[in-house]
C-alpha cells in the first residue's frame, strides 16, 4: 500500500469527455500490475469528498510514470479533468490482485466497453511484449464513446468495435463478437471489464464455451483500502446472512477476479 | 517547527489518552489495513468496527455513495462475530501501540450482556463502546437507541457484565437526544460519544430506484457536522460523564470546535476514507495550535464555550 504526491504531467481530452492523465509516480509505477487502480484524490477531502478510483491503463516504470484514462461524468472527474499540470495529486495504490496471465501460448481476448477499457490495455500490452496473441472486443453506445485506434491498437493484434446504434464496427453488442471470436477461433482466456451487466453475460458465455474469464470490478468505493467495508461483491461461494466469507472487498481482495467466484445474480449457478 | 510545550493528554472516563483524537468505529475496520499509512502511536486511539455475537454478511451492494459534502453508507454491520473476532482480531489489535475501545451490538438485551461478559478476560481493552443503534429484535426490530427505556436496558446489561469504561454510543435519529443521555448515564455508562450517521436516502431518478441496497443508509463526513456539534453541546449540558464528540471531523479546528462545545475527545471517521493519515495529522495541528496559542493542556478547552 503506498501513498504518493503524484505530479501531474499531462491531462488531455483523447475523446468525447474522455480523458488521458500521465502522471508522475515514481513509487507506485514500480509496483503497479495490469488490473490494479489507484485511488486519487481531487478535492480536499470535502465536496468532492471521497478519492476517484481509476484504473491504471500504462505504465513506464523507468521513467516512473503512470497513466490513467477516464470519463468526466460527475463532480469528481469532471475536477480532474480541470487540473493543470505540475499539480501535486495524492494518490494512493492498493497494489492488491492484479490479472494473472495464462498458460504460454494461450490466445487471449480482451472484452471491454467505452470507457471500462483501461485495464485492458494496460494488460495487452504486457501480455503482447510477453508474445502472446491479443485480440480486443469494445462496445460503446456510440462512435464518439469509442477511443481512438491510435489509443487501442497497441494493446492488441486484432481490435473489433461495436456500438449499438451501428455508427462504427458492428451493429449490436460485444457480446456478439466474443460469440463470433469463439464460434471462429476456438479456445482462448477471456478478460473482461464493463458494466455489471455485460461482465455477467461475457462470464455466462465464457462458463458455457469452457473457457477461463477474469474480470475487473470496479464497485462504488469510499477508501479503496479495505477500511470501509463498502465495496462488497457477493461471491458465488455465499452462505447467508452469517457469513462472514460472503462479500469479498474489491478494493483489496480484488479488483481482478476469475468471473466464477462471483455471483453475477440470484439466479447464477453456484 | 519550535518545540512543543502542549499537553495533549486527556483522562477520558478513566482511560488515558495521549491525545483526544481516536478513529471512529466503521471507518478503520480493525486497524491493519491502516499500518502502512498512519502511526497508530501518534492517535489517542482507535474504535473497532461493531462486533455482534454472530458473523454477519451484511448488506447487499451499492454500499457508498457520496452525497454533498458527506456520503451514505449501508453497509450492514459485516463483521466476522465475537468467536472470530477474539481468535484472529483481537490479537493484532492488542499489539498495537494504542489504546483499542471494542464497539460491541446485539440485537437483543441479553445479547448485549453476553458481548460484554465475553469480552471481560481479554487484557488489553481500554474501554467499550455500546453501538446501540441496531434494532432489537424482541421489540418488532424498534432501534435500541430511539428510546430511553431500551436504549438503557441495553447499556444495563453490559454495565452488570464488565468492569471497564462502558461508554454509550447515541443516535442523532431521535427528537431529543439528551433524554437519551440521561437514561444511559443513569443505566451505568461513564461516558457518551456522538453522534452516530443520520438516517439518508438517494435516489437514482433515471431507473426510480434507491441508490443503495439497502434503500437507506446512514450519512456521515462534514455535512453532519453542524448537526453532530449542536447535539454534543446539549448532551455536555445534560450529563456529568466525558462526551466523545463524532460527526465530520475533518481538520483541528473541527476537533476544537467540538472540545469547545463540551467534548472531552474526538472521533475521526469519514475523514480517513480520503486521508488515511487524517487523524495523524489533525493531532499535529492540534499541537501547533496550543503551541501558537499558549495553551498549556488541552484539557482546559473541553466546555469553555462562552
Ligand atoms: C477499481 C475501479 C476502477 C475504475 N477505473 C476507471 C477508469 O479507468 N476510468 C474511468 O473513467 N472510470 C473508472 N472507474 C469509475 C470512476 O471511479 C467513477 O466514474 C468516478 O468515481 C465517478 O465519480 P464522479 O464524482 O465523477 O461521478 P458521480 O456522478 O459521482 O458518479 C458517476 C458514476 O460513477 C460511480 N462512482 C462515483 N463515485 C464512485 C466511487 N467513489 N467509486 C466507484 N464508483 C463511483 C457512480 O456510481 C456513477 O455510476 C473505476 C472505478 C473503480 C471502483
Ligand atoms: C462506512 C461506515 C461504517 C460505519 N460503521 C459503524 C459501526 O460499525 N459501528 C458504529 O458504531 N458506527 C459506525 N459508523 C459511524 C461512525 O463511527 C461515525 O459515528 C459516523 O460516521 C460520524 O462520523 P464521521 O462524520 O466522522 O464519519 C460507520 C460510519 C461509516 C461511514
Ligand atoms: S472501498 Fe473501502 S473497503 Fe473497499
């Protein structure tokens, strides 16, 4: 667990209300693992009061540099957004669970959504200087959420759009093409990042095909250092009400895990 | 920085704080996450999260959200039970350089005696706090707190079970909460410490639902703290124990301000969710803050509202 005053170097709009923070921190992007997220803080502790928990989504650990893509969308990325650079951001590392790679030789897809991409690329791009073959599904609802090829193709060897008005790539959902990348290529170890519901159908789809899915929860945080107790995800392993075991933390048990220890709902197969 | 005359220190009920800052229950779960990021030995102390006779799951997720100025929390007193808590928690927590107060709960009276017997052989404990704001279950599942006459059965069945500072935690959910000080000091505690989250609630407009799993939740961080001041300053007037005062304690000045109105301590509670190290740092403000001014004790501050 480290605390840092990051600097901030860069802060860039790279889409629509997304944005590409490089910042300066030397002790954390020695540390920092595909799937981890630093926790930063914007305000001085009152409105906006709680850190923005963001996804690392690069970096170079001899320059000491971290970067982190996000979407203004409330109070506190919007604040972010609107700080320039040299300014000084406490920003803490949880270094908990990271992505774990798969066997050598492994083809890998990565699936993710607009926005829930940063850990995604982070991870393919390690995992392709590792020689592994990538392949990188994103849905978004429209062109403008999608980010750039320049931001996405280092990433992956292959990288295939969706949006769901079908002004860019395919009409329809990413979830059709993790069912083509399958139908067509066979075997390969799924990693997932998105909203609830798409991670629940692209573990549901992976648990059918046989084939290994971690994903990369971000639930609602107020710490991110396992101090709060908020951040609970329901295992698939949950034994009611007196069970201690039955919600992990995210912000230190995960954020990366295999999509069959969760419960993606009432219904799911335990 | 010059050198440091201030005495810090505080007598609170018995137990001797170093200085009169503590972690608040909830928000520093059982102290190890925080060892990286804060010197316990620079805090008076800190306050476990409740521990109910049985382990609890607690509730189901969107646990947070934050709110103007504060956030709301439904979290549902996960803790992993007293059994548990006695093997695996308290081992660590009694290394500590600190003195550790237990928050203890039950959901019935008798369960509230049995956590405190229960505790009684373990060495170490500074004091108990009674977290009475949880429903009791022989009473159609009516708040414990919300009442005089079971908010005091409650601190009676502990006070008959232990020897230790027993110090009653209250809810600001009530019309007059110095009636609900009165009751708890006459059933045996020796202290009081306030105020607990309000009850809040938020609303996702776009799909007309709660926001949080558990409908409502309870607010908490700088947006209570004109209501934690305001509550802390009658119960000093309504009762002769110290008071702990909680409710947005962000910075010294907010410690101070609650010291003037009649506390004898602090908690610090959302505060940390941001700052890991905000206690730390509030008792280093504090002591540049007698220093600059002359104080000798910080003792002499607690009630001096003119
Ligand atoms: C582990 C993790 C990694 C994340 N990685 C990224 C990322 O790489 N890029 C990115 O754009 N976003 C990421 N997020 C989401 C990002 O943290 C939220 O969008 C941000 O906190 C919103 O805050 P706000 O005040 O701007 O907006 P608000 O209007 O307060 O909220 C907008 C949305 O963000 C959610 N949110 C708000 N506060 C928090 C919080 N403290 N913790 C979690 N969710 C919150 C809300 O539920 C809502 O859906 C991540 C979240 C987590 C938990
Ligand atoms: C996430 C969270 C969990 C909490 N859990 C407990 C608890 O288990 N027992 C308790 O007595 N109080 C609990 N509290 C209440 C705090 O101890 C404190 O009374 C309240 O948050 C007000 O102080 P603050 O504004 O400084 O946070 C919790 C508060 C928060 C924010
Ligand atoms: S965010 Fe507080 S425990 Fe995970």
């Amino acid at each position: 667990m480290i605390d840092e005053q990051a600097r901030l170097l860069s802060n860039r709009e790279v889409a629509a209300d997304f944005y590409l923070a490089r910042l300066n921190a030397p002790h954390i992007a020695v540390r920092i693992e595909p799937g981890q997220f630093v926790n930063i803080q914007v305000g001085a502790g009152v409105a906006p009061l709680l850190r923005v928990p963001l996804s690392v989504s690069g970096a170079d650990r001899e320059a000491g540099i971290i970067e982190v893509l996000y979407e203004a969308v409330g109070p506190k990325t919007r604040a972010l957004s609107q700080v320039g650079p040299d300014a000084a951001l406490p920003t803490l590392s949880p270094s908990r669970q990271g992505l774990a790679a798969p066997s050598e030789g492994t083809r890998v897809v990565l699936v993710g959504c607009g926005i829930c991409v940063p850990p995604l690329l982070y991870w393919g791009l390690k995992l392709r200087q590792r020689s592994y073959q990538t392949a990188l599904l994103v849905g978004a609802r429209t062109a403008d959420k999608h980010l750039s090829n320049e931001l996405l193709a280092p990433a992956a060897d292959a990288v295939h759009l969706a949006t769901d008005d079908g002004s860019l790539g395919h009409a329809g959902l990413v979830t059709d093409l993790l069912q083509n990348e399958l139908a067509e290529k066979g075997p390969c170890a799924v990693y997932c990042c998105g909203p609830h519901g798409m991670m629940q159908a692209v573990a549901a789809i992976c648990l059918e095909a046989q084939v290994p899915c971690q994903v990369s929860l971000e639930e609602y945080m107020a710490c991110g250092i396992g101090i709060c107790v908020g951040c609970a995800v329901e295992l698939a392993t949950a034994k009611g009400d007196t069970d201690y075991g039955r919600y992990a933390r995210v912000c230190v048990d995960g954020p990366a895990f295999d999509a069959r220890q969760i419960k993606w709902g009432n219904a799911w197969p335990t | 920085m010059g050198q440091r005359m201030a005495d810090l220190s505080i007598d609170f009920a018995g137990v001797q704080l170093r200085n009169p800052v503590l972690l608040a229950s909830g928000t520093c779960n059982y102290g190890q996450e925080l060892l990286p990021l804060t010197d316990f030995a620079r805090l008076g102390g800190l306050v476990t999260k409740t521990i109910t006779p049985q382990p609890r799951g607690g509730n189901p997720p969107q646990r947070i959200v934050e709110t103007p100025a504060g956030m709301l929390n439904s979290i549902g007193l996960q803790n992993p039970g007293l059994e548990a808590f006695v093997e695996k928690q308290w081992p660590l927590l009694a290394d500590l350089d600190a003195q550790v107060v237990v928050n203890i709960a039950g959901f019935t009276v008798e369960e509230f005696g049995q956590m405190a017997a229960s505790l009684e052989a373990l060495a170490g404990i500074a004091a108990l706090e009674v977290n009475i704001s949880c429903p009791n279950v022989e009473a159609g599942g009516d708040n414990f707190a919300t009442r005089p006459q079971t908010a005091a059965a409650a601190i009676a069945a502990v006070r008959s079970r232990t020897q230790r500072p027993v110090i009653a935690k209250l809810t600001p959910n009530v019309t007059d909460i110095a009636e609900i000080a009165r009751a708890v000091v006459d059933a045996g505690a020796d202290a009081v410490s306030l105020i607990n989250t309000l009850v809040g609630m938020a609303i996702d407009v776009e799909q007309r639902r709660p926001v949080l799993g558990g409908i409502t939740g309870g607010l908490s961080g700088p947006a209570i703290k004109p209501v934690a001041l305001a509550m802390v300053w009658k119960v000093a007037q309504a009762v002769d124990v110290p008071v702990m005062g909680i409710g947005g304690i962000t910075s010294a000045r907010d410690a101070l301000e609650f010291m003037v109105a009649g506390a004898s301590a602090g908690q610090v509670g959302t505060a940390s969710f941001a700052n890991p190290n905000a206690g730390v740092e509030i008792v280093e403000d504090l002591y540049a803050y007698c220093d600059e001014r002359g104080i000798d004790r910080i003792a002499s501050l607690v009630g001096s509202l003119r």
